[in-house]
C-alpha cells in the first residue's frame, strides 16, 4: 500500500532518495519522478511536491477515473509518466485548473488542489492533499526579461512566494556574492535598502538603482551587523556557509536568512539537515533551484 509519494525535482533523484532513507522511510519503487513509499510521510526538503494523502484506486475505464476523482474534490493536477492520452481524456473530464504564471509579488494560490497520475491503464494514485499548490511544484512567473542581469532573480520571486514574506520597503538588506545583481534588483525593486556585497561588480544598471550601495568585501571577512535580512547566493562548500549563518544567527544581527545552499558533485545531506536543524530555519528545493536548496530562517 502506497502510503505517501515524494516528487523529485529533475535530475535530483538520488539526493531526493538519500534524504527519504536518512528519515527512516523505504522508497519501493519509482513513477518517473515520484518515489512511492509504503511508510507515513517524512518531511523532505528535496521534494518538490509530497503526496501526503495517495489512494489507489481501481479505473476500469476513463469515465470511472474522472468520476472518482470528482466525487473526492473539484481540482486536480495530472502528473504523467505514461498513458498520456488516456491521461488527456480523463483530464477532458475535469473541471478545468488555471495554472497561469504568477506576477511577482502576487500571492501564491489558495485554492486547494490534489493530485493524480495512472501507475497503470486501469489503476489511480490520487492524493487530495500535497505540499505544494502548485502543479507538480512547478511555480512559474511572468518573467522580466529587462530588469534582472541574471535568471537567478526566479529564485529569489519563488522563496518569498513560496514562504509568503518578502523585504518592505525601507528594511536594510545584505545581499552576499550579489553579482551581477539579479537577487539586488529584486531586493531594490521591492524598496529595501540593498548592500550589495562581492569582490564582482554589479551591473551598471542595478548599482544605479535607489538604494543600492556595493561594496567589494569577501563575505566571509564581515563581521555581523545589524540587518533586516541577510540573503547569499555565493558559490561556497555547505560546510563553510553553515558556519558563516552559524556566526550571524549566534550574533543575532540578521531578523532573516535566506540562503542558496549549493552542492557540487555529492549531494551534502549531512549538511543540509544541519541547516535545517537550527530553529526556526525552513529547507526547500525551489523549482528554480538547481543542485541547491534554499535555507530561510527567521529570529523566533
Ligand atoms: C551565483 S553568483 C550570484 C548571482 C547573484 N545572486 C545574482 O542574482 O545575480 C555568485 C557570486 O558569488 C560571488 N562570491 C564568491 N565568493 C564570495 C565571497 N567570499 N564573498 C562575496 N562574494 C563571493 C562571486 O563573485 C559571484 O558573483
């Protein structure tokens, strides 16, 4: 029996399958990208959608399927691996889900939403609950191809969607390893007070923004001081960004932390499970993030 499902981001399968083991739950098998366990679900920061509630159920035809999706709740996501166009015809059948871009900073959406896949012509998964109220944890945007000199703003857009909570305007922000800005543009659209910090410069155009200031520092040479959120995205081994947010939540000067956490070669679930050990914080895999995860913590 299928007790609950873990959606691995592409690609990150193995990381996904490590951190379920270190948790004490048994994958059993694999559907694409979702590992199905027969154990209750664990909290997992590689998943990008947990199926919390998964049913299986018998559909001897694409009526049957529909019908009983219907009868459990109105909204569903399809998550196909195969049998797509009977997938599609049960799909037909459903109310339609809008899954329209976000406009940065809009609301994540509220509206309740499961989600369903076939393991086989004549046999459902379905999950009225998930983690995520995006379909298959894809959070997308209405990108801003002008502003932003690099595509690493969309990671900045989905954490604060994503955790409901983004700079006000006048909060003083330290953006670590900030060039060439694209996390600095973000922070400056939104009318926080930016120190962009990297040894890099930041593209002309961000240093002009109102409120931005550079300074070309290691961020490992600062000594904490006072800020309403501290963010980094700086290339650095897992071990030696723990330290340095070890360093600033023991100060507390930060109110805030958000920080790519970036992994090369090995995945470092040692280390991720140390940042999400420190109270308060909040470990995801953002749907653009790549072998990274985000670390949010904020001074309880
Ligand atoms: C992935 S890029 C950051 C991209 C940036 N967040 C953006 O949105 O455009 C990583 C940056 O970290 C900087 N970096 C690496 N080590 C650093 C350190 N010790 N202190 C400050 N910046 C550092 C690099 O110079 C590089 O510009």
């Amino acid at each position: 029996m299928i007790r609950s499902a873990y959606l691995a981001p592409p690609g990150l399968e193995a990381a996904l399958a490590d951190e379920i083991a270190r948790a004490g739950a048994r994958i059993e098998g694999w559907h694409g990208r979702l590992a199905l366990s027969a154990d209750p679900p664990v909290a997992s920061a590689w998943a990008l959608d947990v199926w919390t509630a998964p049913q299986e159920i018998e559909v001897p035809s694409v009526k049957a399927a529909a019908d009983e999706l219907r009868k459990i709740q109105r909204n569903w996501s399809a998550y196909a691996v195969q049998n797509h166009r009977r997938m599609a015809l049960i799909a037909e059948r459903l109310p339609p889900v809008k899954a329209r871009p976000l406009v940065f900073p809009e609301p994540a959406p509220t509206s309740h939403l499961g989600a369903w896949t076939l393991l086989a012509p004549d046999r459902m998964l379905a999950t009225p609950d998930k983690t995520s109220p995006f379909v298959n944890g894809e959070c997308m945007f209405e990108e801003d191809h002008i502003g932003p000199p690099s595509r690493a703003y969309l990671k900045l857009w989905e954490a604060f969607t994503r955790l409901g909570v983004w700079p006000r305007a006048g909060e003083t922000c330290l953006d670590l390893g900030a060039s060439p800005g694209g996390w600095t543009f973000v922070l400056a659209k939104l009318g926080a007070c930016v120190t962009a910090i990297d040894k890099a410069p930041l593209d002309q155009r961000v240093a002009a923004m109102p409120g931005v200031t550079w300074r070309a520092e290691s961020a490992f040479a600062l000594s904490p001081e006072p800020v309403d959120w501290l963010c980094s995205d700086i290339v650095a081994y897992p071990d030696r960004l723990l330290a340095l947010v070890g360093i600033w939540i023991a100060a507390g000067a930060a109110r805030k932390i958000l920080c790519t956490l970036k992994f090369q070669g090995e995945t470092d679930n040692t280390a991720a499970a140390a940042f999400a050990a420190f109270p308060g914080a909040r470990l995801m895999h953002l749907w653009h993030n790549k072998h990274e995860l985000t670390f949010y913590w904020q001074r309880p």
